[in-house]
C-alpha cells in the first residue's frame, strides 16, 4: 500500500488508464494537481479559455477512440466548461471532465470560485461525480472512465474538492469494476438478428441509414461487408459520415435537411430501413409522419431510449452496433440455402432508380465567374489533401457544405458538433485532432462568424506547435440564419450582418500564424496549395459569394421529400 | 393512463434530483412521489405516480433506467397491485359538526390524532381514490389543512406460488 497525495493519485491513475495528454486550464482550485502533473509524462495542453479544452479532450477522443481528459478549475472553469461538456454529451464521445471544487468544508457557503457544477451538469453528463471522501477519490476515477467508455460513450464530470487533493491517501489496488446497477447490453438477441435478416432477405427497396453509433463502435468494416455482400445503398447521418467510404458507389451521401436528393428519395421510398447506431434525429426525419412511412424498420442502438423514441420501430435490437453487423453477416454467410449474389442481384433495380436520381439531381450549385463558391473551396480542399486531412468544422453553412462536399472515406476523419451545433468548435477541435495525430493534416472548416468564437485558440495551436490550417468561408454573415431569414423571413437579416469582421490576414500575423487571403475563384487553389506547403498555424480567409445558400433544403417540419434545390 | 412505478435507486445525495430532473427536463410529469430506505440502508425505493400513453411510459421507464445509480424499474400498475396513501386532515369540528366528522371519519376508518374545541386533526390511509373521496365528503364541512404521502404501491404475490 503506497502513500501518496490525492492529487499524485490522481496523476496515477490518469497514468493507469492510458492517458498522454490532457487539455486543461489552472485555477486556485486545481492547483495542486497541475504541480502534480508537472512531475508525470502526462502533457498538459494549455488552451486559452475553458471551452477550447473541452472540445479539444473531445475531438482528441473522437480521432482517436480513446477517453478524452479535460482538467479545469472550480467555478467560473467548470461553468465555462459546460457548452463543451453537453457538446460531448449529445454526441456519445467518451471523455472525462476533472473539476476543481472548494474544500470540503466551504462546500455549500458561496466560497470564492464555487458552484454547484454537479447539480449543473447532471442533464449533459452521462453520470458525474462529487468526490466526497479520499477513500473513493481512486475508485470514483475509475468507474468515471469505466462509464465514459463502456455502453452508449458520453462525457463523466468529477468533481474534486482541493483539500481532498492536498490530503494523504494509500493508493488502492486495481480491481476489475462490476456495476450492480449499469451493466450495458452488447451481445444482441439471435432470435432479432434472425429476424431482422429474413426481412433483409424480403426487401426489394433496402436502404441503411448509419448514424455516429457506426463511428463510436467501429464497426465500419462490418458495415461495409453487408453493404456490399447485399449492395444495399448507405445513407449517413452528419455524425456517421465516414461510416461507409463516400466515394463508393453505393454511397448516397448524407441524408435529411441538408442531405442528398437521392437519399431523401431513397429513404422515402424504401421498403426497409436499417438503422444503425443513428437516433431518428429531426434534422433527418423532417416531419415524422411522412419519414420511411413505407418501410419497415429495423433499429439497432446499444441505447434502449433511442429505440421507439420517435419513430415506431418493427425490429429493434438493442446491441454496440459492431457485434450487432457481425451477427448479422455470419447469419447471410452460416444460414443454408441462401446464395448471397442472388439476393444481392435482387436489388439491381432499386440501384438502378438510385442512380438515375443522383444523375438527374446531383450534389451541385452553380457556378459564378470568378466568384467564389464555397462548395468549390471545399471541392478543392478534398482534392488537394487527397481526402486524407482530418476535417473539423464549425457549425452553420460551414458545417454543411463540409458534409456535402467532402467525400469522407475513413472513419474518425470527419470531426463536427452533430448534437448540439457548437458554434467555435472547429479550432480547439483542430487542436485536439493535431495533438493526437501530429504528423498529419488537420483543417477546420469555419466560417468568419463561429471562427470568432474560439479564435482565441491560436495561441494554443502556436504554442504546440499544432500546424492546424483554417479555412474561413468568410461572407461577413451569419450565413444559416440569414438563409433562414431570406427563405422563410421576408429577407430581414436581424442581427445576422456582421459589419465589422477582422482582417483575418493580420490576426493570423498578430498570433504568429501565417495568414492568406482569396478573393477570386482563381486564387483558391494557390492559397490552399500554400497553406499545405506551410509548417505553420495558416489562416485562408475565402471571401465567398456571400449569399450562397446551402442545398438541398429541406424546410424544418416538412417532409424530406419536400426539398429545395438548387 | 396512470402508471404507478417502482424505483430502487442507489441511496445518495443527488439521486432523487437526478431522476427529477429527467421528469422535468423531458417533459414528463410526477403526479407523486415518495421515497424512503429500503432494508438495505445502501439503496432506496422511489414509488413514483406519472400519467403518459404506452410510448411516454415506455421511455420513462427506459430513461430511468438508463441513469446509473437506478437499479431496478418496474411497471407496477402492469400487474395485481396494492397501492396506499396516507393523508392527515385537520377539519374544523365545532360543537353541530363534531359527531358528523367523527361518524365519516370512522366509516373511512380514520384515526383521530390530534383534538382541539374546535378541530380533529385524522389520519386516514387508503388508495388514492378513497383518500379523494374523504376529501370529497369533508370539504363542505371545511378542511383547513392537508398533508397528503403521496402513493406507495407493491405488486401482489404471485398466486400460482
């Protein structure tokens, strides 16, 4: 039984679960556990406002699958915490949240620096904590990573009081964790899979609709392997993009309010719908009643609440979605009498009518002279990294535009605020995308609004040496909503001009980073080829035809077959 | 449709307020609630009261026990069932009530708790819609004050057993 400090604890057992770099923010509060820190291998990321750690923990674990670890202080640290935290939270991503928290004894007096960040945080927590004694300090870290990682992933917030921290504790040894009371359901059920795979069999008109659940599971090889054994056409969700490659034939883009004519169509017009690892979502149902009204459904979800929630399901398996496609294919590959290419040719012609709708209305828009269009920015962007970057966004246009435009081939590629629509999460989501992968190309996709929110951030990428590249698809606006107000609100742009903007160019200069600017179609590919080139932070600030509209749209509440096109 | 749900949840500080909070902020609604100890000091038993079609039960259930420290849910108005709850009245007894009061509140099988001249504070237990209908009765005579439990409920024994 060694003695140590609960915050060297703290340390150790960050060190136990594998943990290399943490994102974090000092305060009075926490300050023993970063003199800690100082004496481990654990790197300590200093961003400059608590949200950026959030996020950058965040996109950290979606890059990689691991937990991702945020360390912030008491008070105005943690409150500052919580946009990242219901970020995390609406997107499954396992992470662990460490706060400070005054010392037991003031808990509950309006000390300096306190909150109730327990109590605030339990609606955006998969679970969190209170450490309240030093004997569970260890255990409670434990079982906070235990639940972060297992089931439906989400953020755990623990909360630790300083004189807890700067006390003595005799480290406790490691024991495998059983809960009584959590004990989430991997296997499915055969008899489901059975059934869900002879109603495969009798669909003519299959689609799979494959949300983030795909992504968190890793299960896009075996996703990959029924859709193509079947050649049933794929649709993802914003969140499951890169799911299933989307340059493959059989991939229709995303579908919903954004999403592709032919996935709109398909998924209308289908007889059977297979979700998997999506949760019916509005932005890609649009109006219940109409959504897949002609399809039998299937849902697999490792989350019982996300089943039946808002769309009736036929088949529902409740499974980790990987364990779910892998019974399902050696069901088709074991079950005798089944020629696998006979059922596969059955769907030849529902294939064929896919393809006529992506001949006839195709991801596209128009071209300008030497406008600028910001799909061809992000047209290009594809073509130069070859597909390879890792994208991060920010939320609004940007976003969309990304989803559409990209073709994301691989999973953990594609890095976005799906649930919540976090506006200044594309750059410490860069960030913690670099952290985790340093040799390789990381670019958040902004826009000038939502770049402005976490702009602060390039100091962080400066001062790690992080050579993340901003793409700015700058119109000046709050480009989303005012669509929305020109669509749907007489074009009154209410508080959407954004009058002043920054010279991007000189900002980047200001942080050391390098800055470039294109105002002409033809200046797009040199100052991407530009920013690639460089080793350093790179702003390109693309001045964008500025009232592009985003579509197809589907306006909120209508069906997704009620699109506006371009 | 009324549902009676059974709840044994890990007994800690925050854990009523995280189950609260899943009712207020979806949107679902406890007509009562009533928590205590069970034998295990370590774990509480939550009956709660909610109204909602089969689907809204279905995910209450399922978002309850979806929160970590829930251990077990069950539907107990699914099945055979006795439900209970206990109200304390005081209703104003002056000298042409008195008789009345205590006449009612014997057919309800009440107990008085409490005299004064010019009052009887009772304690009655019953199912909430005998509770109601003493209400009902006593109302016109004039209740100045009520405590109400709110609903428990246990399933009946299996008979087959």
């Amino acid at each position: 039984m060694v003695k140590m400090t609960g915050s060297q604890a703290i340390v150790k057992c960050l060190q136990e679960e594998g943990v290399k770099t943490i994102f974090g923010y000092p305060g009075g509060a926490v300050i023993d556990l970063f003199d800690a820190l100082m004496d481990s291998d654990i790197t300590n990321v200093l961003v400059r406002h608590e949200q950026g750690a959030v996020h950058a923990a965040d996109s950290f674990s979606r890059v990689t699958g691991e937990v991702g670890v945020a360390l912030l202080t008491s008070g105005p640290g943690a409150t500052n915490g919580v946009t990242g935290i219901a970020t995390a939270y609406c997107d499954s991503i396992p992470m662990v949240i460490l706060t400070g928290q005054v010392p037991r004894s003031l808990i509950g007096n309006d000390a300096f620096q306190e909150v109730d960040i327990v109590g605030i945080t339990r609606p955006c927590t998969k679970h969190n904590y209170l450490v309240s004694n030093k004997e569970d300090l260890v255990p409670v870290l434990r079982e906070a990573f235990y639940i972060a990682r297992t089931g439906r992933p989400g953020p755990v917030l623990v909360d630790l009081p300083k004189d807890l921290m700067a006390g003595q504790l005799t480290y406790p040894e490691q024991k495998p964790i059983r809960m009584q009371n959590y004990q989430p359901t991997y296997e499915p059920h055969i008899g489901q899979i059975a059934k869900a795979c002879k109603q495969i069999l009798k669909s003519r008109k299959p689609v799979l609709y494959v949300g983030g659940g795909v992504i968190l599971s890793d299960a896009h090889k075996a996703l990959e392997e029924l859709a193509i054994n079947l050649n049933i056409p794929v649709t993802m969700t914003l969140m499951g993009l890169g799911a299933f490659p989307g340059s493959h034939p059989l991939s229709m883009g995303m579908l919903g309010m954004h999403g592709s004519y032919t996935a709109n169509m398909a998924v209308a017009q289908s007889d059977l719908l297979i979700a998997v690892g999506a949760r019916f979502d509005d932005r890609v149902t649009g109006k219940l009643e109409e959504f897949a009204c002609n399809a039998k459904i299937i849902h697999i979800d490792i989350d019982p609440t996300s089943i039946s929630k808002n769309v009736k399901v036929d088949i529902p398996i409740v499974a980790d979605c990987q364990y779910a496609l892998t019974a399902i294919n050696s069901w088709f590959s074991k079950e005798p009498g089944i020629n696998i290419k006979e059922e596969a040719a059955q769907h030849e012609a529902w294939l064929e009518t896919i393809r006529e709708w992506s001949a006839k209305y195709p991801m596209t828009y128009k071209e300008e002279g030497e406008l600028i269009k910001p799909q061809y920015v992000i047209e290009m962007l594809d073509k130069l990294t070859g597909g390879n970057a890792i994208i991060t966004t920010e939320v609004g246009q940007n976003q969309m535009w990304t989803a559409q435009f990209f073709k994301f081939n691989k999973p953990r590629h594609f890095v976005t605020s799906g649930g919540l629509g976090t506006m200044g999460f594309g750059l410490p989501a860069a960030i913690g995308a670099q952290m985790a992968f340093p040799d390789r190309l990381v670019i958040d996709v902004a826009g000038d609004g939502s770049i402005q929110m976490n702009i602060q951030e390039l100091a962080t990428a400066k001062q790690y040496n992080c050579p993340v590249k901003i793409a700015i698809l700058n119109n000046s606006y709050l480009g989303m909503v005012r669509q929305w107000q020109e669509l749907f609100y007489d074009k009154r742009y209410a508080s959407t001009v954004m009058e002043v903007t920054p010279d991007f160019v000189k900002l980047a200069e200001a942080y050391g980073a390098v800055g470039l600017r294109a105002t002409k179609k033809s200046e797009v590919v040199p100052v991407i080829e530009k920013a690639l080139a460089s080793n350093n932070v790179v702003i390109m600030d693309f001045s964008i035809a500025r009232e592009e509209n985003v579509y197809p749209m589907v306006p909120a509440g209508k069906a997704t077959t009620e699109m506006l096109l371009v | 449709m009324k549902h009676t749900l059974s709840v044994l949840l890990q007994n800690k500080p925050g854990v009523l307020s995280r189950v609260t909070g899943l009712f207020s902020g979806r949107g679902f609604n406890i007509e009562s609630l009533c928590v205590a100890e069970t034998l295990d000091p370590g774990i509480s038993c939550l009956t709660l009261v909610t109204r909602g079609d089969n689907s809204i039960i279905e995910q209450i259930t399922k978002q309850l026990h979806k929160l970590i420290d829930v251990i077990k849910v069950t539907d107990i108005s699914e099945k055979e069932y006795v439900e209970r709850e206990m109200v304390l009245i005081r209703i104003k007894a002056e000298s042409q009530t008195r008789a009345e009061v205590l006449r009612v509140i014997d057919i309800f099988r009440g107990k008085v708790v409490d005299v004064s001249s010019r009052s009887y504070a009772v304690e009655v237990t019953g199912s909430a819609s005998k509770i109601q209908a003493l209400i009902d009765l006593l109302k016109p005579i004039g209740i100045k004050e009520i405590v109400r439990t709110g609903t428990i409920a246990m399933a009946r024994a299996s008979k087959n057993k």
